[in-house]
C-alpha cells in the first residue's frame, strides 16, 4: 500500500477541505493485483465487511477532513462511538499523516446525513477497515496542498519543504497551518492523488495511546444523551405492557396520574404510556400509580420450551449420512441474552408542527431518521438527527427503539421531552440476542474428517435496519422469504469454518417469532464457533490427539496456526493441573482478523460453591490468554481493550449470562438478576498479546474475541467436568433470583428494577 497512490478530492471551500474514497475505486490507476483466491467457503473471500465497503464507496466522497484558520482539522465521523474507541483511532489517522499533534484535531460525530446512503452504519467491526485509507488519503492530501501554498508563497519548490507539528518548515522560514488554510483551498473540487507514508515512518500509528476522552470519561465530564442541555426537554419515562410489544387499550387513571407532583404530561404511544415530569423520580412514581388496560403483545404465552420446541422442528436436515460409526453428532442450545449495555435507551426530542429535532446515540442514524419522519408524518429533511456519544452498545444501538419513542411522545405531547429507559426497559422490552440452535455433524474415516455439516437454528434476528439504506431495509421485510434472505446473507458473509474437514457446509434456518431481537456482539458467532469448537475438542479425542495437535494439522491458515502457536506457548499448553481443573483452547477468523484463547478454568466444589454476593455461584475462569493478529494495530492500547471486552462477554455467555423468557417476558429486570461477568468471576489473571503486524491495513477488532472467548471457556468446562455441555450458558437451568413482577397495578416494593434505571 505504501507504494500506491491514492484518490482524493480538495473541496470547494474557504478554508482547506479535502475527500477521499472508500473501497475499490480509492486506487489511483496502477497494475492489477493477483485474482482472489479460489475458497470453499463465501466468507473467505468476499465478507461482511467487504459488502459494507462496497456499498459505501458511491458516497464517501462526501466525507472530508478540514483544516481551520486556527490550524485545528476537524473530522465529523460518520459513525458512532459508543465506548469502542473509534474517535481515537480516527484522530490517530489524521495526525499520522498531517503531522498535526493530537491535541489539535477535533473527531466529533455526524449527524443524519441521508446523502451518504449506506457510508453512515456502525457494525460488523468495519469502521476501522472501512475509513483508515480514506481519513489517511484525506489528510495526506491535506498535507500535500499545505505544503503546494507554502512553496507557492515564498518561492521555493515543495520538496525542500517538511512538515511537523502543525507548521511548515523550510528555507529558514516557517508556516502554521492555520495560516496557510486559505490559501491551500479550492475554489472548485478537484481531483487530487497522494502517496500515504510508510509505514516504517509512522509515529502515531501503531503505537499505543490513551482514549482522547478518558479524563472526561473518568471525571464525569464525558456527555451522553442525557446530558444534552435542550431547552424545557423534561424527564420522560414510559410504563411498559406485561408481555413484548403489547399495547395500551385505555388509562383508567390518566388524570389522577397527570395531578400527581411535577407530572405535566401523560400520553399513550405505540407500546406503552409516556410519563413527562420535573424529575425522573416524579416519573417513577407515575409510572407505578398509573393503571392500564393493555393489548396483546406479538410473543404472549411463549417461553423458553415452547420457543426451544419450535427451534427443534424447524432444524434443517443433514446432507451426509454417518458413515459406519465414524462420526459425531451432537446438538447446543444457547438461551436468549441481552445486549445489556451500561446505559439504557435515551433520547430528547423536540417535535413541533413542522420540523422535529432527536439526539440519541444511533449507529444508523439515517434509517431512524427515515423512520421517525414517517412515524411523525413529516419529510424527512423536516428531521434533524444529532448522533451523542453511547455509554456501550454490543448492537443495541443499531436501533432506534428510545429516539422513536421520544419523538412519538413530544409531539403527542406539544412538547419536548428527555427520555430515559429503565434497566428494567432494557432488559424486558429491548434488544435481545434470540435463542438458537445449533447441531454440528462431523464423519471421519482413515485419519481424516471427510464432511463437517451445521445446521444454526434461531428464532428470527431482525436485520430491519438494514445496511443504512431502504433497500437493504426493505429487502428484509418483503413478503417473499421475508427477513430470512437478509439473515441467510449476513450468516454466509460472516460464517466459515478455519479447518480442512472435507465437505463442509453451514447453514442458517430461522422461525419468525415477533421477539425484539437484534445483532447483540458478534452476531451468530459466539454460539457457532463454541459448537464447531467442542465438537473439534470430541474429534481430537476420537483420534486421540491433543486438542492443539489436532488443530494444528487441519487449520487452512497460517495466521490462525501462528496464533496458535503462540498461545500454546505464552499459555503453557499441557501443563499438570489439579483434578476438577483444565484449560481449553479455541480458535477464530472473522473480519479479516485471527485471534486464539487460552483458558484455564476451576470447576472443584470449593469454587463452585463459594459464596458471592450475588448470590450466584459457578465455575471460575482462572487465567486468560488472547493472542490476536488485527492485521495492522492502529492502537494497541485499544485494542488490548477490546480483546478483554471481548473475552469477559464470552465468559458471560458461557457460564452466567442468560435471559429466561416466561409468558412472553423476560423474568431479568435489574443486573441484580442478569449475571453478566462480574469481579467475582473475572480472571485473576489476563493477558494480551498482539502479534507482530502482518498487513497494511487493519482488520476489523471490536467484536473479534468474541466467539473463541465463549468456545475456549465452553472447551475448558467440558475437560474440567469430563462431560461436553450442550446447553448454555451453564447455569441457565437455576433462576436463583426472585423475579421482578410485570407492569404493576398497585405500588411495588422499592426493588421492583425501576431504581435499576441509568
């Protein structure tokens, strides 16, 4: 890539502004590369990241990097931060190749700009891979035309110019760039090509940096939706139906309710009752006294049997039949979970007669605002968009469930509005990952595994919010197949096994249960590669080899071989350990990444069985090993981050982290009750190793380590138990809680999960 040169655009401007392209057309002419491998499986050669690469490459030209009067570039980045680190890296890109110190760039995010089509999503750990050579290009091209106005200016040819620090150097004489940014603007855009440094140049790039915003984040100064100061925008809460997406038929109480002190407001919407008052707690109270008739939700009377019968019959058959006795079969059943991410759903909408105005933190923000204009019945230009920062998301966000409510109660209302989701909210009525199915066949014979099949089973995953665009939005929606094409193409873009097993095939079949589901971290990840990664550990003892051993000689690809390699070393592989203890090991490529997990975990009784406060207890994962291979780190520093976020929702979703769905509801209400890793079960000891840089570009690493966190935990359990489960998390069979009660008629006990809210 250093070789390249590169498209870019200087926009007509009055100070400098410049484009790049994102995708194929970002080279400028060169020879062709070499023709994409022949691969058995789609997402080996064409992934998910590679489809929202091409469907962002018509608009990214309409994304720039601009340099000020006062010598600060300033980037409003088409995506959403919420806790990942994105802005950073993004700041990380544009210092890199300006010379600009970090202090002097301003990353903040874009609005609703329906102009960029499907260039405004945040998913599928793209935002890395998809932006890093445009940001780069961009403001290698903005050096470039600084230096062009310097030389021009006294004379000398651009060559014998340097850059750093925001100031042009040559000649005995200096520039800052604020002083030069008139001068380097176009009156009309341009085409205009760059070369990128090397990377044997790089300063910033590559080396690790502390989050831009971590003092605020640390001292309370960091701002989320709520914090958003939106004139006479009032707290706002909604009582909730006792079953998903019920609605309400009547307000028995409505004035009663709207006298109580500081309510001004009490309105009914969609899936629920809207409560506006002086404070939250004045909405709590509200919401308690209030007393509704409700409707039918889409999932009444289902629970987690009825739901688990339906994923049975619904199984896709298996195309090889078993040959002789040389095969394996077996079947996982992974229970429904929450995104469950620190802050719950919030927005502030301020809707009048004709223009209406949302904050929210939304990762797609252009489909909400498409979808609240319609819901308002207004045009789309009449709805202003402003994306915040998120407190997480683990695919939360990619919907737009709390800035529709909010816009659908302010204007009911004639007022605005700041609302809040309780926990309780998040977790019964939000974005639940489905449950799934997943039955795994492998033959053998003479030494070799001659066919791997996977039938995934889910209840339905709603991919509504498409790719950023109605096309994709509507496809997922049409009465032809229905939303089952879009997800069977999200599987196969995402899916592919790392080992040579002959005839392999996987495949997905969903039920259409009206849950509210959505893409929780890693999609369908974490629940395949744990049953392809078990079923693996049973092989090798079929053939009676060593788990690594096996591995090793059936991988595909030498990443995966060389992160293994050094797990196995960095981890001590093999090493004795006492009864009722083991480790496991697991293994993943996705995102044009590779990463390996190395655990040990302790099931004896005295850990199973000792005392916590809350109230749960379990096997412990005792030490922790990620080695990851990101292609190029642009921080390693955060991507350490991001491998121990995703090692800790892997051990969540292997041993404790689960929704139990009774009568159409989740029974979770509070993080009381929804066991996500806590300090109780986090490793004593964790560690992550970055391996040395094997490409140019980054892969993508929000959600890499994942899946082979769940599959390395799972594999661990099983040798420490000496019994592979089957059913997950582990501890799903035990409700060791008291549930919240539903939507309730009289005032509940101060527990009741609406003192849970965020």
């Amino acid at each position: 890539m250093a070789r390249r040169r590169f498209l870019g655009f200087v926009l007509a401007a009055p100070t400098l502004a410049v484009a790049a392209q994102v995708g194929g057309a970002e080279l400028a002419p060169s020879k062709a590369d070499a023709a994409i491998p022949s691969l058995p499986q789609p997402e080996d050669i064409f992934d998910l990241g590679d489809l929202q690469n091409l469907a962002a490459l018509p608009t990214s030209g309409l994304i720039s990097v601009q340099i000020g009067a006062d010598g600060r570039a300033a980037f409003a980045v088409p995506r959403a931060e919420v806790g990942q680190g994105m802005t950073t890296a993004v700041a990380m890109m544009i210092a890199e190749e300006l010379d600009l110190p970090l202090d002097k760039i301003d990353v903040t995010l874009a609005d609703a700009r329906p102009e960029l089509l499907m260039n405004q999503l945040t998913g599928g750990s793209n935002s890395m891979r998809s932006i890093y050579t445009p940001v780069r290009t961009a403001s290698a091209i903005a050096r470039q035309r600084l230096i062009a106005a310097a030389a021009a200016k006294w004379g000398v040819p651009a060559s014998q110019l340097t850059t750093s620090g925001g100031v042009v150097r040559g000649s005995g004489r200096t520039a800052s760039y604020g002083s030069l940014a008139k001068a380097a603007a176009s009156a009309t855009t341009i085409s205009v090509a760059a070369t990128l440094k090397p990377r044997s140049q790089f300063k910033v790039l590559g080396t690790p940096q502390n989050r831009l915003d971590a003092h605020a984040a640390v001292t309370g100064t960091k701002q989320f939706t709520l914090d958003m100061d939106v004139p006479n925008a009032l707290p706002t809460m909604v009582a909730r139906p006792p079953t998903i997406n019920g609605t309400p038929r009547a307000i028995l109480n409505a004035a009663e309710v709207k006298a109580m002190s500081g309510i001004t407001d009490v309105a009914a919407i969609s899936h629920g009752v809207a409560v506006r008052g002086r404070t939250f707690g004045q909405c709590i109270d509200a919401i308690r006294a209030l007393k509704v008739t409700w409707g039918a939700g889409t999932v009444d009377g289902e629970s987690d049997a009825t739901v688990l019968k339906k994923l049975k019959a619904a199984q896709l058959p298996m195309a090889v039949p078993g040959l002789l006795n040389q095969y394996i079969d077996a079947e996982f059943t992974f229970a429904a979970a929450s995104n469950s991410p620190l802050e719950t759903g919030a927005a502030i909408a301020d809707v009048r007669a004709d223009r209406a105005e949302i904050w929210s933190c939304l990762k797609v923000p252009i489909v909400a605002q498409e979808e609240i204009a319609k819901l308002l019945g207004m045009p789309q230009d009449a709805v202003k968009v402003h994306v915040t920062q998120g407190g997480g998301s683990f695919g939360r966000h990619l919907f737009h469930d709390a800035a529709a409510e909010a816009a659908e109660a302010s204007q009911k209302m004639g007022k605005p509005v700041k609302l809040m989701w309780s926990r309780t909210d998040d977790f019964r009525q939000g974005r639940i990952h489905p449950m799934c199915v997943s039955r795994v066949r492998a033959t053998y014979l003479l030494g070799n595994v001659v066919s791997f099949e996977q039938r995934h089973t889910s209840v339905q995953t709603e991919f509504s919010h498409g790719l950023g665009e109605m096309i994709t939005a509507t496809a997922a929606k049409l009465p032809i197949a229905g939303n089952l094409s879009f997800a069977e193409s999200i599987f196969l873009l995402s899916q592919s096994s790392p080992y040579n097993f002959g005839v392999t095939t996987q495949l997905l079949n969903e039920i259409p249960l009206k849950f509210n589901t959505g893409s929780m971290r890693n999609i369908y990840s974490p629940n395949v590669v744990t049953a392809e990664e078990l079923v693996v550990d049973q092989l090798a003892k079929k053939f009676g080899k060593d788990p690594v051993v096996f591995r090793r000689e059936f991988l595909k690809d030498d990443r995966l071989r060389a992160v293994l390699d050094k797990a196995v070393q960095v981890g001590n592989w093999g090493r004795a350990m006492p009864a009722g203890t083991a480790q496991g090991i697991a293994l993943h490529a996705e995102y044009r990444g590779a990463v390996a997990v190395l655990v040990e975990i302790d099931c004896r009784p005295e850990t199973v069985n000792r005392k916590v406060r809350d109230g749960v207890t379990g096997p412990r994962v005792t030490k922790a090993l990620v080695v990851v291979d990101p292609g190029f780190a642009i921080n390693p520093r955060g991507l350490e981050a991001q491998m121990i976020g995703g090692l800790n929702d892997g051990i969540a979703m292997c041993l404790t982290s689960s929704l139990h769905i009774k009568d159409g509801l989740p029974l979770e209400g509070s993080w009381d009750n929804y066991f996500y890793t806590r300090e109780w079960n986090t490793p004593p000891e964790t560690q992550v190793v970055v391996m040395p840089n094997t490409s140019s570009s980054p892969s993508g690493a929000g959600e890499l380590a994942v899946a082979p966190s769940f599959a390395a935990v799972a594999c661990a359990y099983a040798r420490a138990v000496g019994k592979m489960p089957t059913s997950f998390p582990i501890n799903h069979g035990t409700i060791s809680f008291e549930p919240l009660p539903p939507q309730p008629s009289t005032p509940p006990s101060p527990t009741d999960g609406l003192d849970h809210a965020y």
